[in-house]
C-alpha cells in the first residue's frame, strides 16, 4: 500500500462515521438516511420524509473535526448547490446549510442518530 493511500485509511478510519448510517431529521422540513461508505469521501443519502421525500445522490464530501464527536462535513450537488453540516455524532445534533443552485438559503436543525442494519 503506498504512503498517502495508508494515510487516506487511517484519517478515514478515525471518523466515528465512516461506514454507517445515520438519520437526520429536521422536523416537518426533512428527514433523511445519510449512508456513509469507508472510503471517508463518499456519502449516499436519502429523503424519507418531507417535501423532498425520494431524493437521492451519492457526493463526495470533505470532512473537519471540530471537537469531541463534533464535525463539519460540505459538498457540492450535481445542481451545483453547496451543503455544509455540522453535526455532533456524540450528543445527536445536525445543523445544516444549504445554497440552493437558485441561491436560496436553508438553515435546518435537527436530530441525529444511527440506523443499525439499514441499507
């Protein structure tokens, strides 16, 4: 294995998020299953509730710790939309904000909390 793909796992490795599922729910506006891979780059994620109900894509995200169990994690949409989470996996709390590609602004806070055995 070279250098920086050994260095890539383990910074992969060492996020408490990487390879499992969580659920975001921002009351009536949206909940939904984000679904992290192991590669600590790529997150599925799926709209199970709310006006968007359905929505899906794969993004490659960057992630930055911020404290104990606390991280800020942003990427792009394929519409060219920007999203920025910031959530606390220790206590179950997301903040997110979202551009839309119109240049509207959504702020959403929520519940976070994983989904064992989904998908």
């Amino acid at each position: 294995m070279k250098k920086n793909d050994m260095a890539a796992e383990q910074s992969a490795s060492a996020l408490p998020f990487v390879g499992r599922t969580f659920e975001v729910h921002y009351g009536d506006t949206m909940t939904a299953l984000n679904i992290y891979a192991a590669d600590g780059q790529t997150m599925r994620y799926q709209v199970t509730a709310g006006p968007f109900t359905g929505a899906t894509a794969e993004v490659r995200y960057q992630a930055e710790p911020l404290g104990a169990g606390l991280y800020a994690l942003s990427w792009q949409e394929a519409d060219k939309g920007t999203v920025v989470h910031v959530d606390n996996f220790d206590v179950g709390h997301s903040c997110s904000y979202y551009t839309t590609a119109a240049l509207e602004f959504v702020c959403m806070a929520g519940t976070l909390r994983e989904v064992k055995g989904a998908l």
